[in-house]
C-alpha cells in the first residue's frame, strides 16, 4: 500500500472560508423554497408556531421537574436508536449497533452504546458478585465490589469495536450503522489491571490472564501478561455512571485496542497461567482462515479505520451547496495521525481537519468543508494511524486476505451520492 501524498493544510481552510458563503446564501434560498412547500413547514404552520408567532410551547409553563427522574431524549428523537438485526434471532447470541450516523463528537450515549452478547444479558447482583483472582499468583484472592472501588482510580476514553464490524460475507448494510456500528466509544472508570495482579503477588512463568464472564456462555478470553500490566483496566463505570447491565454490569475488562471480544463483560475470574486457555471464542471464532490454509489467531489489535458518516448511506443531499463532510476515524495501535477525504472516487485525496484532542484509542472526529455540485460522487475516508499504517481498500484487503473469512474487516467504505441526492453503499 502506498502512502498518499500531504496535500497543503491551507487549501482546507481557505476553501471553507468560501464554501461556507457560498452556501449560507444557498442554504437561504432554500429554506425560503421549501419554507412554503415542505410537509413539515406546513404542519408548523396549522399550528401557528412559525415566526412572527409565538410558538405555542411559551404559551403555557413547561412540564414540572421530577415527572423525568432518570432524563431520557426529547420524544422528536425517537427514532434514534439501537440498530438491531431484524431478520437474525436477538436473543441468546446477540448484536445492537450504535446509529453511528446520527451521533456528532466522539462519545457514544450509554443508551446507544453498541451491544454484543452470546448468552443473554444477565441480571447481576453488585452485592453477590465477586472477582476470582487464582493460578499463577502468590495469594489468590477473591474481591466484592466495594474492594475493587477501594483501589485507586482511573477514568480513560477508549472505543470498543467488535471483530466482526461488518462480516466479510456481508458488506451489504446501508447505513454506517449497518456497516461499522459495532463501535463505540466511552469514558471508562475503573482500576488498573496491574495494580490487582499485584496484589495478588504474579509467579514466575505468568503469560497470560485467562478472563471469565458470569454470564450463561462463561465467555472466556486469554489476555496476554504484557497487556495485563499495561494498560489493560477492570472498568465499573462508563462515561460517569456504573456500567449499563448490556455492557457488563458490575465489572467488565477493557484491553484498549484489543478486539471486543476481549474486552469480558460481567467479569468473575481472573485465572493466571503459562499458556492460553484456548476458548471457544479464540479458536472456532474470531479468528481468519488465510488462502494458504494457515489460520490467523491471536491478532488482539484492531486495525486502522474510518468511516464518513454524515453524509451517509441512507441520507439525502437535498440541495447543491455547502456541506461538512463528517466521520470517525480509530485505531487500536495508538493515535490517528491523519485522515484523508476523497470526493472524486478515489482519483484525489484531501487531508481532513482532526477535532482535538486526539487520543490514543479513542475515536476521533474528521472533518472537511465540501461544495457538492449536484453531480453524482462517491466520498471516502481512509485512515493513517501514527505507526504509519494505513487503511486499505476492500480490494486491498481481498487481495491480502481472500474471501474466505469473516472478522477483522477494516475496509474503506465509500459512500455513492446519486444526482436526486440519494446516498448508498458504493461496495455493496
Ligand atoms: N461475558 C461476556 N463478555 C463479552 C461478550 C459476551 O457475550 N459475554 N461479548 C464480547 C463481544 S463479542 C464484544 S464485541 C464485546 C461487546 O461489548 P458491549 O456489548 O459492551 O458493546 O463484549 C465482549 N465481552
Ligand atoms: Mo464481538
């Protein structure tokens, strides 16, 4: 894969500048057209609530506090949520995916985090639960929660991504929900990994930290000791109240950048050996057969990616003008380190505005001003993360890897804008 070249960062602004005179007066053309003909103008209207009215939500006093104890979105938002598979069975074995489409910043809600379960979403008592801490260590030890909120603190944004985000043999979804919305990102709360280990006292000979679920599947997943003692956490809270019970409730494992799968929820063990268990889900899944027959396991880190995701698929570009192309680009390796945009099917490329901070294993938000003429276009965003890798084509990435596996898929993913504005999947 080849490196595309720098493109001047003053293009970017001094474009924007006039991109966005050019479609503040556009934009008030078309308000004033649509003003009269939309469906949603008009029903503004019936009620009289449009200026120079006064709206009839100040005409008597809002509604009381207390009627909401725990907030909820406004009840206009309603169709903002979780993205689940309609025509696969969601029960035992499980996937809701954050409608990445309709999110800005670069944190996900609690209530949209994305999530993947293979044994239901066990009903944990905090008082009844306990961390199991045995093999390879000089005490085992068995924590309550209060003991685990004893140790010292931490708080870290880090973004969780399924491997299978989207199956290979599936590219077909329509909007980047469909396509990457087993993602998301939080601020996590918790204690360091480490710090419990060593507690616990680790023995010569310690490899590996093999990590048990309480849920029915007893997921289990084998971490590697480097990992453990760096910065791997036992998460209790995510973005400032405990865990959300379909993320783990009370007590989750976060390895950052490593694949969500191991990343165990409803943590209850803690077993330290010399070799991986070999679960399940390290062997039969989660990993990709290869054209030579050989298997790849074992890949922990997720690799570079991105996605535009306003304009997206599913969207409508209702009028030429100025638009801010929008989108999410992370890595498990680190710090993006650039993000280029393509508007022309990939002939050129400009390099996006990063929204700061940029951190390491936390979703970042690009961004590039963008007129868009009317002609139909494909955009795309490609990733450069700071070890220099970057995100490769889905042709790229067949030609790597064949076609015969389904997790780990970090293509591009273009997005087509058809001449009525219509926007669609252009890999499907
Ligand atoms: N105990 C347990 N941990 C689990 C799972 C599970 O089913 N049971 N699913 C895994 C998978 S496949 C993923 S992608 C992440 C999903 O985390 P989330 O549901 O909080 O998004 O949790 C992982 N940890
Ligand atoms: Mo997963």
């Amino acid at each position: 894969m080849t490196k595309p070249p720098d493109i001047d960062r003053n293009v970017g602004s001094a474009s924007r500048r006039r991109f966005l005179r050019e479609g503040s007066a556009l934009l008030g053309g078309a308000v004033i057209a649509g003003g009269l003909a939309g469906s949603e103008a008009r029903a503004a209207e019936n009620t009289g609530n449009l200026p120079p009215n006064v709206p009839e939500w100040m005409k008597t006093p809002g509604d009381p506090m207390g009627t909401q104890p725990y907030g909820a979105p406004s009840p206009f938002e309603k169709d903002v949520i979780k993205n689940v598979s309609k025509t696969l069975p969601q029960y035992l074995s499980a996937s809701g995916r954050t409608p990445l489409q309709d999110l800005d910043g670069i944190i996900t809600p609690n209530g949209l985090f994305y999530e993947r379960h293979h044994g239901g979403v066990p009903t944990i008592d905090p008082a009844q639960h306990r961390l199991m801490l045995n093999g390879l260590v000089d005490r085992p030890l068995i924590f309550t929660m209060d003991d685990i909120r004893r140790f010292p603190s931490e708080s870290h944004i880090y973004f969780l991504e399924c491997s299978g985000n989207p199956e290979y043999k599936k590219p077909y979804g329509k909007t980047a929900s469909d396509l990457v919305g087993l993602l998301s990102c939080a601020e996590w709360t918790g204690v360091s990994l480490k710090l419990v280990l060593q507690e616990a006292g680790l023995q010569p000979g310690a490899k590996w930290v093999v990590a048990e679920g309480a849920d029915s599947a007893a997921m289990t997943r084998s971490i590697p000791i480097e990992k453990c003692l760096d910065d791997a956490m036992l998460a209790y809270s995510q973005n400032g109240e405990r865990l959300r019970p379909q993320q783990g409730y009370p007590l989750r494992l976060l390895v950052p950048g490593f694949e969500g799968n191991m990343n165990v929820k409803w943590l209850r063990r803690l077993h330290v050996t010399a070799e991986p268990a070999y679960s399940r889900e390290e062997t039969s899944k989660y990993t990709d057969p290869m054209p030579n027959g050989t298997a790849r396991e074992f890949t922990f880190y997720m690799e570079a990616k991105s996605i535009i995701t306003r304009p997206s698929g599913g969207q409508r570009l209702t009028a030429p003008g100025f638009r801010e192309i929008s989108g999410i680009a992370w890595t498990g390796r680190g710090k993006v380190s650039r993000v280029d945009v393509s508007v022309d099917d990939g002939k050129s490329w400009q390099q996006a505005q990063l929204q700061e901070p940029v951190l390491t294993r936390a979703l970042t938000r690009f961004r590039l001003p963008w007129h868009w003429d009317g002609k139909p276009a494909v955009i795309q965003s490609r990733a450069i993360d700071e070890t220099g890798y970057v995100q490769p084509t889905l042709a790229e990435l067949l030609a790597v890897r064949g076609d015969n596996y389904v997790y780990h898929n970090n293509a591009i993913w273009p997005w087509r804008i058809a001449e009525d504005g219509e926007i669609t999947n252009a890999n499907a």
